[in-house]
C-alpha cells in the first residue's frame, strides 16, 4: 500500500531575522570597542582586549607573530602638523623668518631713486655718489662728509645718511662689500703706516656700524682697503685727489656674489 504522501510544510519567511541579528550583533558590539578604544581609561581598554582574546580563543603570551592591537594600553598623540602645512598659503620665506629677496637690476634702480631722494631732502647730493654697474649698486660715500683726514672714526653728523643707505639695503641678501679707497699722499702716521691701513681700517668702521647696529649678518659682508691703487680720477690736482678718497658700499649683484672685479 502506498505511503500517504505528507503536505509540505510552509516556507518559513523569517529566516532572515537570524542572519539580521547576527549582523547587529556583530555591529553593535564593533561600536561598543571603537567606544572603549576612543577612552583613555587603561582598565577599559585591558578588559575589551581580554574579552576579544577569550572570544577568539587566543591566549596571553601568543607567539603567532602577528601583532596583537587590542594589547595596546597607550595612544600615540597626533603629531602636530609642520608649519608649511599649518598655513600653506604662506611662502616658506615667511614660515622660516627668512624675508630677504635678491636685488636685481630693477630693486638697485629702486635703491638708488630712494636714497637720492633722501639726499635731496637733506641737502647731502655732495656727500655720497650712486651707480650701477656689473658688480651691483656702488654707494660711494665722500671722505668729506664722513671721515676727518687722516682719520677711520666716523664722523656723528655722518649716522643720518648712513643709518638711511642701511635701512635701503637691509631688506635684500645680496652680499655687500665695504672697499676704502685713499689718494696717492704717502700716510705715515702711528695708526696708519701706509694707505692700505687707512682705507682698510675705514671700510671696517662702515662694516662694524652696519653689523651692531644694523644686525646685517657678518658671513654676508667682505672688507677691502685698496689704498690709492684704484683711482676714479687724477691725483695730480686736488680735485682728482678728492675724489679718490672714499669708501664704496656695493650691494653685489647676484652674478658676481662676492668676487672681486677690476674697475
């Protein structure tokens, strides 16, 4: 006789739910550790790492080679970010205090109209003779207006113009030279055996003064005497030889750093 075949039973449409809570199990208890690993509570975070270790079967003291995150008790803080990050929008010149440009042909122009000007105001055109050539911008500055005869102190009415070329040349790092130049009268004094001391000692007076009272960097600055050796004029009349006597301030241009040129 033939089984009675059974009805079959009806689809069980809740099967689903399982799965469903097994995720929000699983979900639920990833938030409760991101929780407890967002807290600086050290015994929170050893009694998360045990409970994982119990669940997963590992046990203390594992040498499975793979690190273990959860048996981390310390938090590395966020290195704080570097300057040139914090504000990007600033050049790095800026971020390190470092504002200094090179001067070219265009700012030793700038330079110049400047100064002039400052000399025309103060009625000091006499004093002091600009150019620009290959080696830069050359200040020469008369020994008239700055230095006594015979002398390397500089004279006090001499700070005004001095403290004005100083503050013109100050924001650029082009290297300056310092070069003292004499006429062809022999010096033979204690202080000064010879013309190269002369001019020597005033080009380093000019140097001193833009070091402490300037705070021009040493390592940027050079100092030359070259007596009566490089004339700009005739030695024979006392006109030629005034002019010889003077200390030039030469902003260097890029090109020629600090290397020295014939006139």
């Amino acid at each position: 006789m033939a089984r009675k075949k059974q009805p079959e039973k009806p689809a069980n449409h809740e099967r689903w739910l399982i799965s469903y809570g097994d995720f929000i199990t699983l979900l639920f208890a990833v938030f409760v550790t991101l929780y407890a690993m967002s807290q600086t509570d050290k015994k929170k975070v050893d009694e998360v790492a045990a409970s994982y270790r119990s669940a997963f079967g590992v046990m203390a003291g594992s040498s499975s080679g793979k690190p273990d995150i959860l048996q981390k008790t310390d938090f590395m803080p966020v290195p704080a970010m570097p300057p040139a990050m914090q504000h990007p929008e600033q050049p790095k010149a800026q971020q390190d205090g470092t504002r200094k440009v090179q001067a070219t042909t265009k700012e030793f122009k700038e330079i110049e109209g400047e100064i002039e000007r400052f000399l025309a105001r103060q009625h000091d055109l006499d004093k002091v003779n600009l150019e620009i050539t290959r080696r830069g911008l050359v200040i020469s500055l008369k020994e008239a207006g700055f230095f006594d005869s015979g002398s390397a102190t500089l004279k006090p009415e001499a700070s005004v113009i001095l403290d004005k070329i100083a503050e013109s040349l100050d924001p650029y790092s082009n290297a300056v030279s310092f070069e003292g130049h004499t006429d062809n009268m022999p010096m033979r004094s204690q202080n000064f055996p010879s013309n190269w001391e002369l001019s020597t000692a005033r080009a380093t007076s000019l140097a001193h003064l833009f070091i402490e009272k300037h705070g021009f960097v040493p390592g940027k600055l050079s100092v030359t005497g070259y007596g009566e050796f490089r004339p700009i004029a005739d030695n024979s009349t006392e006109k030629g030889r005034k002019q010889n006597r003077r200390v030039d301030i030469v902003l260097m241009s890029a090109a020629n750093g600090t290397v020295e040129e014939q006139p």
